[in-house]
C-alpha cells in the first residue's frame, strides 16, 4: 500500500480570505496527497490539535493579514512542545522577501510568495514530506 502524504491546509489569525489557500489544497489533492482543509481563522493550538490528530506529514499555513512574524513563532513553539519536529511547515501568502529568511530561521521549512507556482508548492511539499518524515512518492509501506 502506497503512503500519501497528509497535509494540513490552515488560515491562521484573523485572516478571511481562504481562496488561495482553497487553490493550493486542491493542486495537492489532485498530486495524489491527502489534504485536511481546516477553515479560516485557526488558532496555533487548534492546527497543532489537528496536525496530532490527523497524523500530518505537513502544515501548510496561509497569512495574507502580514502577521507572519507575531503568528508563527507561537504555531512552532506548540509543534515542538507536543512532539511534532518531524512534521514539516510550510508557509505561504503575502510575505515580503526580507521576511523569508526570518520565516526559515524560525524553522519554517518552505516560504511561498504571490506568484509562486502550484507546480512548484507540490514539489517542495513532497520535498519538505520526504525530508520530514521519510515518505517518498512510490514508496510502499
């Protein structure tokens, strides 16, 4: 039996526009992936919740809002205090370039911006799930 990579899809923060967040978990569903869809304005403790409870290999989080640097940090310090260092994060969204290296240096494993493609969010994701936690496309279990 095959393993499909499980990715969470989160709004985090007070943000209410979901479309590319919409966007992206479809683009991961029709790559063969596994896609929970969480609805918006998620709290760090409700995608962490669910992260555990679903068994994600990654969390991909949506900000359009800019509260990048105040949201994270307390979504990762939950991933690390309920044992979660092996699933990956991803971050996308109206981020400015400079924020990036930040976003990383927190341990967010990819960073999107406006016009990043879906091809090019499916393949990282696959890369963030196989560095993560082990899975390779094809690989049987």
């Amino acid at each position: 039996m095959e393993k499909r990579i499980k990715v969470i899809v989160a709004k985090l923060g007070l943000d209410g526009h979901d479309r590319g967040a919409k966007v992206v978990a479809r683009a991961l569903k029709d790559a063969g992936m596994e896609v929970v869809y969480t609805g918006l304005r998620q709290t760090p403790s409700q995608i962490v919740k669910t992260a555990i409870q679903e068994d994600a290999d990654v969390i991909g989080v949506s900000i359009l809002s800019g509260a990048h640097l105040e949201l994270i940090p307390p979504l990762i310090n939950l991933m690390k205090e309920n044992g979660l260092t092996d699933v990956g994060l991803i971050v996308g969204g109206v981020i400015p370039p400079q924020d990036v290296e930040k976003l990383k240096n927190m341990g967010v494993d990819e960073v999107f911006l406006p016009g990043s493609s879906l091809k090019e969010i499916v393949e990282k994701v696959k890369k963030v799930a196989e560095k993560k936690r082990g899975i390779k496309i094809g690989q049987t279990t």
